[in-house]
C-alpha cells in the first residue's frame, strides 16, 4: 500500500478489499445468487451500511473482482515485459511464476476469474464486460507481440503468434487452476511454474531450433 497515503485512505482500502475477499470466498463456494449480503458482511466483519458505502450490489461486487485480478494479471505481464520482452523464455518464465505466487495469494478470486473466462457460472451475473474484455484484448496483444519476435526471430517456426497466444492461455491457466484445486497431488507450487512452462515451451519447440533442455 502507498505509503504516502492517508490513515483515512487506507483504512477505506482495508475496509474495501475485506469485502471482495470475503465475497470471492462465498461466491467460489456457494456461487453468486446463493450468497447473501448478510454473509459477506458477517464474513468481512462489517455492517451491511458499510458493505452498501463501497458497493452497490452484489453485482458491483463480483464485477470488482474478476476485474482486479485481470489488471492484476496484465501489470505482472507489462512488468515481465519491460524486463525482458526480446527473449520468449526469461518472458514466459518472469510472467509464469508471478502470475503463480499472484493467484495462489488470492485462490478464491481465481477460482471465480476461472468461472467467468470460461463462461462455467451457469447463474449468468448480470454485469458490464466491457472492461474486462479490454484488459484481456491489452493482454492479449502483449503476449502475441511477444511470440511475434520469437517468430521473427526464427526461434518458433510452426505457429503462428495467434496460435501461441491461444496456446499459452490454454495450457498455464488449466494448469494453475489444477494445482489450485488440487494441492496434494501436483507438489511444491514453488516448482510447478518452472516445470509448466518447461513442458510448454518443449511441445512449442519440438519442431523449431533451438529446444530447451
């Protein structure tokens, strides 16, 4: 949090993301027409009033957090990018493992961004998607400008960057998703990133120059 904010600020920041991580732990359970404001606020320890001074509804409040954790996602790709965007692999591996650590700190938020990427809530929340297919079209277009130079390069030769974006998409977050729900099987989360992307990036290689070992 900003340091060079106000006591006050702060405390509406507390106060704000209590509610959404009290709401994704209802919503990922129970779903979105079952949870009640009752529950959200007696999880997140505050009086319906407060709840209805940040939100206007459980709507507002579902939207929040399937947006948050998409520009949470599209920072950590622009920040993977502003580092090493000229080389596919230090990319994939620098965005890989933080977007590990990012959504194993927030499960339950993920769990419903997982839902609503992949049209699975069958409740159908009435909400504007407007700003969610935007940060999705941004990171989109970061990772396939990426898979681009890799082409260019000569380092890919069998896909095109369309074809790797769509890829990459599919095969990272069914992954995480896995080990997300299923802890025990897939082992320590500190290697599973390292060793998602090694079997990723050997299937896209396997053909080309260049293959990793």
């Amino acid at each position: 949090m900003d340091e060079h904010l106000s006591r006050k600020e702060k405390e509406r920041i507390f106060r704000r993301n209590e509610i959404l991580t009290a709401s994704a732990f209802h919503f990922s359970r129970k779903g979105f027409a079952k949870t009640t404001i009752d529950e959200i606020s007696e999880s997140a320890e505050f009086g319906k009033g407060t709840i209805y001074n940040y939100f206007a509804n459980k709507e507002e409040i579902y939207k929040s957090i399937v947006e948050e954790m998409l520009e949470g996602n599209l920072a950590l790709l622009e920040e993977a990018a502003g580092e090493s965007s000229d080389n596919l692999e230090e990319f994939l591996s620098t965005y890989t493992t933080s977007l590990y650590k990012f959504c194993f700190s927030r499960q339950d938020s993920f769990k419903l961004l997982i839902k609503e990427l992949a049209q699975l809530d069958t409740e159908n929340v009435q909400i504007d998607r407007s700003r969610l297919k935007e940060i999705m079209g941004k990171m989109y277009s970061l990772i396939n400008s990426v898979f681009t130079k890799a082409v260019e390069q000569g380092k890919i030769s069998d896909f095109s960057p369309d074809e790797l974006t769509m890829y990459f998409n599919h095969f990272i977050y069914p992954a995480l998703a896995a080990q997300i729900h299923c802890p025990v099987q897939y082992g320590d989360q500190n290697e599973q990133p390292v060793r998602v992307l090694r079997i990723f990036l050997r299937g896209i290689y396997s053909n080309s120059n260049g293959a990793p070992n």
